[in-house]
C-alpha cells in the first residue's frame, strides 16, 4: 500500500513518487530507492494514455430541456460520421495504456494512468471525479497493474479547470507486457463489458449533433470493478494479445486506434438492440476491446463466462480494411 510523507507518496517498499511545479507546469517527480528515476511533465502522461477528452475551452450549446437520445436523430451515413469524427480524433489520438517507468532489471515497473473528462464538470462536480477516478482505473487495468496510490492533477498550460485524476499502480516484471495494438489478420475482437443506448458526453454528440453540454456517459462501479479483476486474470495468463479501454470516440475510434501500429483492420457486427450510432460512437465506461489468438480463444471467453462478465464478440481482424455490418468503411490508411 501506499502511504505519504509530507509530498512524497511512498509505493510498495522502494517505488515513491511526488507531484511539483516546474516552470508553471506540474511534473510527477518518480524515486526509486530514494533516486531519482525521472521527472514526467504532466502533459506528457496525458497526452500517453487513453485520456477521454484534453480540457479544452468549449462553448456551451445547452440541448435546452432534459436529454434523451429519442431526441437526437440517427444519422443516415454512419461513415460520415466517421470521417467528421476522425478530424478531431486523430489530432490526441493515444496509442498506450498507462505511462510505464522501470528501474531495476528485476523490480517492479511504476504504471501512471490518467482520467478525466472536461464536459463533465457542468453538472454534477462529484460525479466528475467519480467518472475520471473509473476512467483512470479502466487504463490502469489494462496493463494488469492494481491501483495503490491516485492524485488529483492541477490544470495545466492555459486550459481551464476539470477534475483530472491520476492512478499509480505496480507491475511485476513476470507479467506479460500488454498493448492497444492488434497483432495480426485473424485474430478474435471481442467487447468486454455491458453496453448502453447512450451517447451522452460523447465527441459523437458535441462534434457532429453540436450538443454540449449533456449528462455525464453512464456507469456501473460494481461491474466495473468485477469486469477489471476477471481482466488482470486474463492478462496475468497472457490470454489477451490486445487490450484498450472504450473512451474517446467510442467503440469504433477504440477499435481503429487498435488497428493504426500495424495497419490491421476489422470486420465487426453491432449490437442489434442498441441503436448503431449509439453502439459505435456511444462513451459509456467501464467497456473494454480485447483481440485474441485463435489458440487462447477458448481459454478467453470460458474465463469471462465462468466469472459472469459481458463479453461480446464483435469479429475479428483483418489485413486493413474496415467493416461494420458488411459494409465497408474503408482501409485503416484512410484514417491517418
């Protein structure tokens, strides 16, 4: 466990971090036995991790009465919203789970994930820190490292303030390294998590319908928390070739960050009870994509069966292009 002495957080028995100014920016200052490792920029961590939304400034476009998404219309081509979302998606794209740090050879490495979400600080400031503490936990778990010291981070360059929530976890160098990436053609993509009709607070919602602000993406803390350990199993027995947590932009832009190191693409099929923008686009937390080898593919689904999680098969890889519901959305090079 962690614990703290005046600005140092002490982890586990020689890792230590601390959270200072530099020049106007915070930095986390990182110690391992009672060395100085390194001193990472804030907007470093960020930028590295799947991060929901940068704090950008945004002007208000109130949908002026209570939201539903009965009210917001679907779209009639799906890659076109694609193509507009992909124009603001690309310029923050993230392509890791957390920010890792090693020392010794033989000791544990520090994992630094980040949560947060700038549009949800309208509404409800508790509910806020609530959603970026579990985004940051989502990508913390990706890597199969468990939480044991988390900080608030102060804003930072000249965006304005949103609770931005940082997760430090351990992670024991026999565990199996994991990866946003797809590995190769043929692999299985399955969607680890329940899915909701929701697009609240989506880049969906605010880019292309110009709806903002709107209530905070749902979640459910409990099987969250169930979802996230069944998850360190799977990676502990190097079960899963890759792994992303379902933020920004949905299932799709998930997906499609997945593909991008190895230009793999992906044949999927949505959800027929939830409406395919939603599906797609739709932010809701606690949602995981998982691609798997053909040889751990039995082990994989009877782990998250036996431990009554959600798992869903979505597809699976291809050489590079993409398809939704047969139709074909194009080739991953398009997205670049």
């Amino acid at each position: 466990m962690a614990k703290k002495t005046k600005d140092i957080i002490e982890i586990g028995d020689k890792w230590a971090c601390a959270l200072r100014e530099q020049k106007g920016e915070p930095f986390i200052y990182c110690y391992y036995n009672e060395n100085l490792i390194e001193e990472i920029p804030i907007s470093v961590v960020v930028k590295c991790t799947p991060f929901n939304h940068l704090p950008e400034k945004e002007a208000k476009a109130p949908f002026g009465g209570t939201f539903s998404i009965d009210l917001i219309p679907e779209p009639k081509s799906l890659q076109r919203v694609a193509t507009a979302l992909n124009e603001v998606l690309t310029k923050s794209s993230q392509q890791s789970n957390a920010y890792i740090l090693s020392a010794e050879s033989n000791a544990p490495s520090l994992a630094i994930a980040t949560g947060g979400n700038s549009r949800h600080t309208y509404d409800d400031p508790e509910l806020a820190n609530m959603v970026a503490t579990a985004e940051a936990s989502l990508n913390l778990a990706s890597t199969g490292a468990a939480p044991v010291a988390f900080f608030k981070l102060p804003p930072y360059l000249d965006q304005r303030p949103h609770p931005t929530l940082g997760l430090v976890g351990l992670l024991p160098k026999e565990l199996p390294q994991t990866t946003t990436a797809f590995g190769k053609k043929g692999e299985m993509i399955y969607l680890l998590g329940r899915s909701v009709e929701d697009i609240a607070s989506s880049e969906y919602l605010y880019t292309f319908h110009n709806i903002h602000p709107s209530p905070p993406s749902q979640m459910n803390p409990k099987e969250q928390s169930r979802l996230q350990t069944v998850l360190v199993e799977a990676i502990r027995n190097n079960l899963i070739t890759g792994i992303h947590s379902v933020t920004k932009g949905g299932v799709f832009f998930t997906l499609l960050e997945s593909s991008m190191p190895n230009s793999i693409g992906f044949d999927i099929t949505t959800d027929a009870e939830i409406r395919e923008d939603a599906f797609l686009f739709g932010e809701s937390l606690g949602r995981f994509i998982a691609s798997v080898s053909e040889e751990n593919d039995v082990a994989f689904v009877d782990l998250f069966t036996r431990n009554n999680v959600t798992i869903t098969t979505l597809g699976h890889t291809t050489k590079g292009e993409i398809r939704v519901d047969d139709i074909s959305y194009g080739f991953v090079q398009d997205y670049e």
